[in-house]
C-alpha cells in the first residue's frame, strides 16, 4: 500500500513539469534561431556581393576598351577584395572556393534613336556575372540537415563611361 500511495504521489506532481515542457521545445527553439541566423548571414553575403559587383562594373566603365589583361585584373581584384590592388582578405567567403565563378564581358546595345550623343548607335555595356557557394557560419549543417549547397548568383550592368 504505501507503494501505491507513492505513485500517486508523483503522477500528481507537478514539479518539474516546466523543465521537461523546455526540454522538449528548446531544439525547435534552436532551430528556428540556428535558421534565422543563417538566412541573415546569407542576405548579408549576397548584399556584399550585389555590392562589390556594381564596384567592379563601375570601375571597368571607367576603363579604356577594349578591357585589357590588367584592367580585368583590377576589376576582378575590386570584386573580391575590395581594392584594385588585391591585397587584403576576400570581402566573401566563398570567393576562395574552387566553384566560385566571375565573367566579365562587353557588349554593344543598338540604340534606336537615329541620333545619339555619342556620335555612334552603339552603346559598349559591360557586364558582370558572379556564382558565388555560400559558406555557412556552422559549416556543414545545412548540408546535414538535407538543405543543400547554396550558390550565390548575382549580375550587372553597366554602360561605358570612358576615361
């Protein structure tokens, strides 16, 4: 009998019901905020690179066509890392991954004016691609959890400017 009096004793208890009502949220809890981290940092990455890029096309509209080997060097180096010379870090992770891609190209649009401040219907654009892996603040769990790589893409365009 005073066995029995004991368990019920403890079925009505109610100490500690807090404790396991936390342990059985705190991995949703985690995850939701390991989640809202990553998507953070991700938006962060990409809105580095939607910058960088547009420097890099801005820097190559200010250059002499055709670009030459050392103008696309410069350019690249503005890309990914920050400065014509290229020396510091890479502004994005992923720039040191083997994947990581950037094209460069120049292009003429036809105007359809017949008449054009630039005495010619052809306007050079330089455009500018970039696939970029995004690297994780903790590594592979994305990967783990079945999610996937994620690849940055990004472009832009801009007109030639001159000298």
């Amino acid at each position: 009998m005073p066995m029995l009096n004991s368990i019920k004793r403890f079925i009505k208890s109610v100490s500690g019901s807090s404790a396991v009502e936390f342990a059985l949220y705190l991995p949703i809890l985690l995850l939701l905020v390991i989640g809202t981290t990553e998507v953070g940092y991700a938006i962060s990455q990409s809105v580095m690179l939607e910058k960088s890029i547009r420097s890099g096309a801005l820097y190559a509209a200010r250059s002499d066509l055709p670009l030459s080997a050392a103008s696309i060097t410069a350019v690249t180096n503005v890309i990914q890392k920050g400065n014509s010379n290229g020396t510091g870090n890479f502004l994005i992770d992923g720039w040191s991954d083997t994947a990581a891609t950037l094209t460069i190209t120049v292009s003429n649009y036809t105007l359809t004016t017949s008449s054009s401040v630039l005495g010619s219907d052809q306007l050079p654009v330089i455009t500018i691609t970039a696939r970029v892996p995004y690297q994780p603040i903790l590594g592979n769990l994305m990967t783990d959890l079945g999610l996937g790589n994620i690849t940055l893409s990004l472009s832009h365009e801009q007109a030639h400017i001159g000298v």
